[in-house]
C-alpha cells in the first residue's frame, strides 16, 4: 500500500498531535444532552491519517479526513462499569466511527459505546453501542493482505452522521464470547454491563485502543452518485453493445494497474455519458477493469435485458462456454451498478495493483452493522466513509467487499478490478477465495430488510454466479483458508448464496437478514431461468 498509509497507520496513539479546536456556536458549553445533562467544556486531543487537507474551507474542498484519539483509562462515572474510552470533547467534523487496536487477530470481548454531537443543532445522542466483532471481515489468514504488517483490529464502522461532539465508553466482558444477534445501534442501557471497580480489567482489552473519526469527504462537483430509486425489472433497460471478449484472470494473480485500451472507447448505447475532467492514472485504472462494459469514466452500467446479458455473457466467456451453455446460458439480466467514479471513491487510497481469484463458485451476504439511520442519497458518502476506514484505519488494501447494496435497492461496485471479474475481497476469513462478498448497508440484527435490498441481491447474484454457471440453489465445494469454524485446508459444501455466519461463527449478516437468503436464492434462481 502506497507509503503515507505505513506512515499513518504506523503512528502511535502515544504520538497524537494536539489541535486545539475551538467548539462550534452551536455546540457551546451550555448546550445540553438528550439525557438532560450540560455538554463538558471541550477536550480535545486528535491526530490526522492520511488527511488530505485540513478543514479551513468548504467542504468541498475537502476530499475526506480520519482523525484519531487514543481512549484512555476512565476514572469517573465507574458505575456504568466503563474502564477505558473519551470524555466528552469537541472535535472536526465527521460522520462514521469506529473503534481501532493494533493487533487483527485479538478479539474485542467487551461492549463499546459511544454518543455523539450533531453538528448542525448541538444536541447530543444516547448511547449507542458499537458491533464489535468486525475482524472476521477481513482477508484470509494466509493472504499477503493479512500479513503485510498493516491489518489492525477493529469494531464495525457505525454512520452517525455530521457530528463535531463525541464520547466513548469500554465495558469489558472478559468471559464474553460471541455476541447475541442485536442491532448495535439504538438507546444504551447500562443495566446488566458487566465490568468490575479494578482499573486494572483494561489489561484485558486490546493494546492500543483508539477511536478514528472519518469524514468521508464530498463527492466531484457534478458527480452522479446514484439516487434512491428501486432497481427496473429485468428488461426495461436500454440497450447496450456487446463488449469485446476478456481473458478470465488467474488465481490472485496480480494484474498490473492502468487504463491501456480504454481511451477513446465508444459509449455503448443507452449507457449514461461519463463525467468529464481529468482522472488520475489510479481513476483511469479502476474505470478501464470495466472497460468491457462501459466507456472510461462512467459512473453507472447500465442494466440490460435477458437476451443482452446473454450475448455479452458470450463475448465475455465465450471460450469457455460449451455448446449447450452458449445455446441457453442461465445468468440473470445484468442489474445498474453505480461504479466506485459513481460514488466517489479516492483511488490513492488503495492499493495499485488488483488481486483476482479463478473464478466464483458463491457469494456472501453480509450487512455492515453501520446502522439504519441513513438516507438512500447518503449511501455514497457511507461507501466513501467504509472505503477509508477499511484502507487507513484497518490497513486493508481496498474496500472489502466487492459490492454493496443499499436499502433502496441500488447496487453499488466495491472492491476495484471490475465488476464482470473475479476480484478477490477481503470479506469472509476464511473463504475470500472464489467467492464474491456482498454487503447490505445497514444493520439487520432485530430490523428487516427493505424488499428493495432483498431484490437487489437476487438480481446480483443471479447475474454474478451466472457469469460462472453458478445455480443459486445448490451448493458448491470450497476450501477454508482458516477461521473459527473451519480449520485452514477443509473442504466444506456450502450453499451457493450463503450469509456471513455460514462460513464463520459471527452473527453477520443479522438474524433478520440471513432469514431471508432462502428467498433470495430462489428469486434469483427465477432470474437465471431455472
């Protein structure tokens, strides 16, 4: 990963530099809590990762920014049982959160908690708790992605949208094993907290414990980031020219990042007109992995009917298809996807090359355990906001999953090397390999998904797996790459479309979410043809 993140990461929550931020007028010291108490005076201590330019103008000079604060150990307030975390302080704007340590392979046994400051009135939230079991999310244990030396542990992310105030508490529950499936968000209660008198139950949290801060920047002037309207039947869209053929990549082979062949190419009939301006050769290299599907630059592939998705499905694959898979090909008509130039993605933050496997055999459902509390036209700043936490804050090399999907239904290009490829996430410990990784933006622990969502991943994955010859309702054998289910090297048969928990033991994607995989595999069966 590009040097200013082994720099950044690398600093020491010991080394916080200290910048004095004067509190906003609405945020003044006689502000007061919805509990009902006065706000502190404010106490701020932050360092910046990877901040691309400090906070002295509009917003939309500012292309995103995480800031870190070290949580200390707590002297005050001992009946919550809180032994670790922040006083109230004033910090620079932000929108998402999440609680950072050193080492990924240490679990957080304990319940994090935070409140925060709405920027825009002052008033501060309840508690709201934090998932903290998010590692498992990552690359596989043996990837040179976990072991570059960068990985960190972390919570979830959590969206709490444009806040200057914050607040955090660490409960620790030393004897705490996975957690029961909750939402992580909503009013905290301290009752049943477990965490004793003895200061000394810090030793039993991760080292170098530090809450990160992420402004997820705002879009390219003009960008087209994707609306909230619910995805078209299959064959309403318009029409699209078949791509030329591309080579399936192999086994996390890294592909060498650039935009050759992709200047000049002809917009594909009814795709959306790209944004103009200069792109960086980073943009130009995550823009061209699609070149087969869209010219350089588009913000959105557009979706197509039944019959076009065949006929690019042999353009794409059209050597590898026997006669009978030419003739009748099950794979679901492509759905839209807002590509990573769509939402806005900062490709410096990633890595420069791409990492593919041989090809997908499944997908997994995850949700993010983000919260609910977010609109449909926010999603992009939430996938920038996901994006820089899972580069600067856990080391990771890009995104982690490779689609995301948002509760109106709008499905959006994650991880960069193409949507039509096999990119390798980082996603499911364990099973990264051959897989695809897709994420409903939300937490589904005691809430439902939209319809929306639901339909949007059937209409995915039926696209996707049938890009493989993949049947939504069937299972397929996968080799671990080592997690707490399943020893590195067993072969294990698992359904085609599985959830997180399937292949770790982790209450992701939610009890409510995984409930519903056996709809989505059958509508996305319908969607195949089958």
């Amino acid at each position: 990963m590009r040097g200013i993140l082994a720099s950044s990461i690398g600093v020491t929550c010991a080394a916080a530099l200290a910048l004095p931020l004067a509190p906003p007028a609405a945020a003044s010291v006689s502000s007061v809590s919805s509990a009902g108490t006065p706000a502190p005076v404010a106490d701020v201590a932050t360092r910046t990762v990877g901040t691309a330019g400090a906070r002295t103008g509009a917003r939309a000079d500012v292309p995103g920014s995480t800031q870190s604060l070290p949580l200390r150990p707590l002297t005050r307030d001992r009946a919550s049982g809180a032994v670790l975390g922040l006083t109230p302080r004033t910090v620079r704007t932000f929108s998402l959160l999440g609680v950072v340590w050193e080492d990924p392979s240490v679990d957080l046994h304990g319940r994090v908690q935070v409140r925060t400051r709405a920027a825009s009135t002052g008033d501060w939230t309840d508690w709201q708790d934090v998932e903290t079991h998010y590692t498992q999310h990552g690359a596989d244990p043996d990837s040179s992605e976990a072991a570059s030396g960068k990985a960190r542990g972390a919570t979830a992310p959590l969206w709490v949208g444009e806040s200057d105030g914050v607040e955090v508490r660490v409960l620790p529950e030393p004897d705490a094993g996975e957690p029961e499936d909750v939402d992580p968000v909503g009013t905290g209660s301290d009752e049943g907290a477990s965490g004793g008198e003895d200061a000394g139950e810090v030793s039993t949290l991760p080292a170098g414990m530090r809450l990160d801060l992420v402004d997820p920047g705002e879009a390219e002037p003009g960008e087209s980031a994707g609306g909230a309207e619910p995805q078209a039947e299959p064959g309403e869209s318009g029409e699209s020219g078949a791509p030329e053929p591309q080579a399936e990549p192999g086994e996390s082979a890294e592909g060498a990042e650039g935009a050759e062949g992709a200047e000049g190419a002809e917009p594909a009939e009814g795709a959306e007109v790209p944004r103009t301006g200069v792109m960086t050769a980073a943009a130009k290299a995550a823009s061209a992995a699609n070149s087969a599907l869209v010219p350089l630059g588009a913000t959105q592939i557009p979706s197509l009917t039944a019959e076009e998705t065949r006929e690019e499905l042999v353009a794409l694959r059209g050597t590898g298809l026997t006669e009978q898979q030419q003739a009748k090909p099950y794979i679901g008509p492509r759905p839209s996807i807002v590509t990573r130039r769509g939402w806005g993605a900062d490709e410096s933050l990633r890595e420069k090359s791409f990492v593919y496997t041989s090809k997908v055999k499944a997908a997994f459902v995850h949700h993010t355990a983000s919260g609910n509390s977010y609109s449909c036209s926010q999603a992009p700043s939430l996938i920038r906001g996901f994006y820089r936490y899972h580069t600067k804050s856990l080391g990771w090399r890009d995104i982690g999953y490779n689609f995301l999907v948002d509760k109106c239904g709008r499905i959006y290009e994650g991880r960069a090397g193409g949507v039509a490829k096999p990119v390798k996430g980082a996603h499911t410990m364990g099973f990264n390999s051959k897989t695809t990784g897709i994420a409903v933006i939300g937490s589904y622990g005691s809430k439902k998904p939209s319809s929306k969502a639901v339909k949007a991943v059937a209409r995915l994955t039926a696209w996707k797996l049938g890009l493989h010859g993949m049947n939504p309702k069937k299972k397929t054998s996968l080799t671990s790459g080592g997690g707490n289910l399943y020893a590195k090297g067993k072969k294990v048969k698992m359904k085609v479309i599985s959830g997180h928990r399937d292949g770790f033991n982790t209450s992701c994607p939610g009890g409510k979410l995984h409930k519903k995989l056996g709809s989505v595999r059958s509508k996305a069966a319908g969607y195949q043809g089958r």
